[in-house]
DNA sequence: AATGAATGAGACTTCATTCAT
DNA sequence: AATGAATGAAGTCTCATTCAT
C-alpha cells in the first residue's frame, strides 16, 4: 500500500482475501500431461518465430500449446523465464545439430560444405529460423544472460570446427556465416536455398584460399 | 510496460494519475513546437535501445520526448508507423555516416580502415547502436516493409565501397562487417573498441590477400 | 526480462507492442463525467464497509461506481492509493461532523451530549460507519501513511473538545469514545442506539463526575 | 500476494515454478508431523500480523510454516477456517494471559497495575499484537462468527476483573482499555512502553477515584 | 493420510486509440 | 492544430481449490 507520490517496489499488488470465489464450476479433467512444459517451450517457439518476442504472450502461447492460461505460470517463473528458457532450448538444439554435422564431416571440404549447409539449410532455411535467431540476438544484446546463451553456442560452433581450421580462421568462417545469415535474411525477396548455398560455399573458399 | 527490460526502478515512467495530469502543466507550456516530431523519433530511438521494441509504448516515448501522449497518434499514423518512421531515420543516417567515411578515403587502405572504423565506432561504439541495430534486424526479418529500409541500407553501404572493392568483395566484406559486430555484441563482456577495430582490420586483411 | 532464479524487482512485465489489438469496437461513448472520481470514492467506501479492505477490488469498485474499469487506474494511481484516497476522505468528513457537533454546544453539558451522540450516531449509528471506522484501524497499525489520517482525525477532536475540557480529560475522553465504540461494536447482538446513548451519557459522566 | 503491506523486497514468498516444486524436496521431508496445524496457525498469525488479513493467502502461511500447500486445504476447510482458527487461538491465548495476570493480584492496587501492564505489554508492547488485535476487530465487525471469539474474550476479561471492580466500573476500564490500546497504536511515533504503561495508570485512576 | 500437479477465475495494471474540446 | 480525458482489451501473475496418486 502506497501514497499516490511515494514510489515504492511494491506496486503489483494482487487478490484480496476472505471473500474470494467460491464458485465451483464444472472442471475439465486434463490432469497427468507429460512433457507439458516441452510442448508450451515448442509453442513458444513458433509464436516468436511468427510474432516476434514483442507480440508473444503467455495467452497467445498457451492457445498455441492448447493448454490453460494458469499452466504458463505454473511452468515458467514468469514471462521472461519462459522467453529465456525457450531460446535456450533453441540454442542448444542448434548446436547440436552443428555439430553433428561437423563430426560427419572427415576431410576439410566436408567441414566447408557442413558449414554452407548450415547456413542454407538450418539458419535460413525456414523464415521460422531465421527470425529467431534474429530475436534472439536482439534480445541478447540487451540482456546479459542471453548472451550466455549466444556464448555457449558460440563456443560449440567453434569447437566443433576445431579439427579442421585453426583458431583464427575458425572465427572468421563463423563471422561469415553470420553475416551471410543476416544479409540474406534481409534480402528482399528472400533467395532460393541453391542460391544461399553457393554462396556461401564462394565465400568461405575464398577465406581459405590464402589460408592455405 | 516493461517487458525485456533491464531492471530500473521505473519511477516515474508510469502513467500519473488524473491529478497528475493537470499539475504538470508548469512542466510543459511548450505551443508552437517545431521539429516536434523528431523530437518524438529521437527519443523513441533511445526507448528502443534501452527497452527494446517490445518494451516501447506511445505513453513511455511521449515520456522521453516530453510531449504529451495525444501528440503521438497526431503525428504518427499509429504505433507502427511509429516505429517505421524511427528506424527508417535511423537507417538513413546510419547509411549516410558510412558514405561520409568512404567518400573521404583516398586509397584502398584508406576504405579498409573505414571500415573497421565504422564497425569499431558506429555500430558496436555504443551499446546504444548495437542494440538498435538488432532491433531493427528482428523486425525486418517479419515485415517486409522493414526489410525496405535495410535494403536501402545495403545498397548505400555497397554503393559507397564500389569505388574501391568489386562487387563481389564488397558483399563479402559487407558479410564480414555484419559478422562481425554481431559476434562482438554477443560477447562477454563486450571487446573494447581498440580491439574491435584490431579485429576487424585482420579480417578485411584475410579476405583481401587472396584478392590482390 | 529475468532469468529463473535470479529475483529482480523487474517482475511485472507488461504489454507486447508493435502487433496489439487494432480491433475497434463500438464505443459506448460516455465522456465528461465530472465529479466521477468522488463517485468512485463513495463507491469504494461502500465496498470496504460491505466486504472490507480485504473483498475490495478495483473490478467491484468499478462495478458499483459504474465506471469502466480502465477509469480505476485513470484517476487513481493504483489500488494503494484508492484505499488512500477513500479513508482520507471518510476521515476528513467524521472529523467535521464531530466539528460541528461540538460548535452547536454551548454549555459543557451540551458538549457530553454531543459526544454520546457521535459514538451512538455517527460512529456506531451504522453497521457502515463501523466497519469503515475499524478497517481504517486495521491498515493503519500496519502502514504510516494512514496514521497520518488517524493523526488529523484525532487532532481535530482533540481540538474541538478543548473549548469544554482540559487536554487531559478530553483525551481520557477520546479514549473512552474509541473503546465503547469498539465494544459495541464487537458485541452480539448489537445494542441499539438508544442504549449506547445512554451507555455513552453515562461513562462520561462518571469520567467528568471526578473532574468537577 | 500482497496488497496492502509494506514495501518489502519478497524474494522467496512468491510460488516457485513447476520444477523447483520438485527440487525443494532436500527441504521439508518432514513425514509424520505432529502439532503440524499448530504450527499453520502459528505462522498463518504471523503473516496476518505483517501483510493484515488482506494479505494473508494459503500459499504465503504454507510457506512461511514450511509445509507443501496441499496441507492447507487438508486441515482447513477452506481460507475463512484457516482465518478463524487462527483468530479463535489468538483471543483464547490472551484472555488466558489477562485472566493469570488479574489471579495474580491479591490487591485492588495490583489488579490495576495488572491492567496496566495489560495494556503497555500485551496489547501494545509488540507491533505484533497491535496489528492482530485490529484485524480481528475489523473482521469481527462484519463476520459475526467472529464477534463470538470477541465476545468470549470480552467476558472472560470482565470475569476476571469481577472480584476487583463491580461490573459497571470493569466494563468502563474494559472501554478504556480498548481506547487506549487503539489510540496508542495509531499514535505516530509510537509511544514507549514506559510512557504507555503511565498514561494507563493515571486513566485507571481517574476512573476509580470516583468510583472509591 | 497426505500432497504435488494442475486450473479457471480474477487480481492489478498498462496499453493504443478515440473523441470532445 | 493539438491534447486531455477516457476506455475496452489485453497484459502478467496469484489465487483457492480440486483431484489423482
């Protein structure tokens, strides 16, 4: 409780007492939903991927999961637990699959056409990628513990290429492919994935041409 | 409203109450206001980098900008338009300094360090930039309408290096660029400038060896 | 925007932005209302007598005002300062009942009867004025703000009694006013008014019979 | 949960999210517990004494009793039990600390000194009691199943002050009592308990002078 | 006997926008 | 031309309670 003038912390306050509803209507049973939690996590995903962070809700996002409102702050503390733990799913998912790529990979121009796969296939391949990896970025700009998230990522992209490029040039391969995401994520229209391929396939040759 | 927000006190970024609202007309006394609109744009340029697009409101950016909230939708067609209207100024500008740079770079080297001057200083110098950036990156990757501004954007940026790169390296050191200042927004904590610039110069370097 | 465990006070997040409701119902159109945040006032008070400061809500007091519930937070500046606002006012108009009251006294004892008339008309007169009166007690124990109002209420008696009674005697008199009125006010069934009258009349003259 | 209650930081009050229900297991393991209710009440009284009944939720005593929420609704019949046990206890508790202070006094001269200390120590010595004391007063008024722990309170306070004082003398100190309690806690600053403990000895006085 | 999981209702608040002035 | 007043929708979150285990 606090004076019109007198900024405090405590300023959402919440239900009364007592007297609350006593109503008991009809329930719907829909107890005992395993892995509920991953699906809201999935929902969230594609809501941000279609609305951007700014037009995710928890209201929208559980419509999305078709579960009940209450769920959302019964899974997540809060809203921005949620935004946090839904991309860092996403995050660790899209290392792994990196990696995977990278650990198929046997000779160094296996590694150069994993890396242009993954920029045409996994990072821009749908719009619902890109776009999150694009919020995500936005987000982690302003927000330190998403940057930890960017970082592990980070680290694993450039572990994973460890076996085939030395340090430096892994840095510079990784700042292209970002850049490459970026740019033709903003491309209007968006190019065909051959195209995006090529593409990056030319410029990381061309990175390792004088690297040889 | 605050939702992705770093924590702030938020003191007096809340609605006043009714009173309130006449008694701060000592405050304001502002006719005849020219230039009132980018007024309104500049400081909703500083919203989005402190709070993010999601985090901006009409209430909090008529705040900012001192002007009161029925100003809002009297020189913006809506909250959209808002938004438009403020990254597209800023994309101009943005655009506008790196020709600037370009335009006073005699040699080749002289564009190289441009370039890692403007990544060093104008995109990454100032948290305020990074985030804008990204912002606006998020965004455009939903709405096409956005993405106009970042075409232009490009086009500007090519344009300018044209002079001294052909077009194919251009777009790789664009790639670079973006890369670049992405991955260092991302860090933790964030490289200082010096070393950013230290980065970028060995990176144009690599790609133009092999180039020569 | 927060992550899991890390408590900040940045807990209340808000609206999305950007892609809100563009939905435009009709609009009942029910401007210029004056006085309406009085009726709000009265509203709320009727509310609290009825259901206490507990069972008060801002979508109840909105209901019974009659005012859409965005007006609550309009003219009040959150549901803390409602609560203020309303107990402010109720006090200031107790403590000028009993004003006049006493300034229609001529003698002294016309004074004792104006002060049994208080305890058994105005603050014991209705089940309304009862539980107000008690419910301001109850928030005031707990937050300094509204001792203040309890402050002013007090003074104001203590003041209007001064004209018939020394300091100390009006205070051992106030008291007596407060716990007959807490006592009736706790038994069952409630006496009726004619008999605290008489109650009154006559714990004042025991308390004065000593004075004389 | 907290409306009107004084600002505090509330870190660890609020629910904790789906998984930390499970993680907090290390903590209770309190299998067989005996008195477990009393302690419910316990806390559930401390919570009244610091967020009022307004703010007073099952989630809130369960946590502050540290017992798994399912055990409020499985030794209450619902909140208004919760609240009304909790009260009952409380009033009992004190009329057994009035009556063994009155079986104490030999004296006439004690039974006063023993109202006084009554009041000083009792009702007012702790914020604690002072706040309790008004919540149920507020309640009672307009529950009347909580009028009858008032009532019960009242008459054993007046039982035991019937071998000092003829009943109409008692229940004028009963009032004055009360008075003073409430006046006393509103006072701002409150005053000491030495200062209370005088101001209680010379009311009594007052009133039993004539009486003599 | 006891409780973790779950939920629908409702809490406060802020929002973009309209409209009379 | 400009804005203060006002509002319905929607925001996040907490609630008492139920129920399967």
């Amino acid at each position: 409780m606090q004076r019109q003038d007198t900024p405090t912390t405590d300023n959402h306050a919440t239900i009364p007492a007592a007297e609350r509803h006593t109503a008991t209507s009809a329930r719907r049973a829909r107890r005992s939903d395993p892995n509920r939690k991953q699906r809201i996590i999935d929902a969230c995903l594609d809501v941000i991927a279609e609305r951007g962070v700014a037009g995710t809700s928890h209201r929208i996002v559980a419509e999305a999961a078709d579960v009940p409102l209450g769920s959302m702050t019964y899974h997540f503390d809060g809203f921005d637990d949620l935004i946090f733990q839904t991309f860092s799913h996403y995050a660790r998912q899209a290392a792994e699959r990196f990696r995977t790529r990278m650990e198929q990979a046997r000779t160094r121009d296996d590694a150069c056409e994993a890396i242009a796969e993954t920029i045409a296939d996994d990072l821009l391949g749908t719009h619902r990628d890109m776009v999150i990896n694009l919020e995500l970025y936005a987000v982690a700009a302003r927000k330190p513990q998403f940057r930890d998230i960017m970082t592990e990522w980070t680290e694993t992209v450039l572990t994973s290429m460890a076996s085939f490029f030395d340090p430096q040039t892994a840095k510079l391969l990784d700042d292209v492919i970002e850049g490459i995401t970026i740019h033709r994520a903003m491309a209007v229209p968006h190019p065909s994935v051959e195209r995006t391929r090529e593409d990056a396939r030319d410029a990381i040759a061309r990175i390792l041409t004088r690297a040889v």
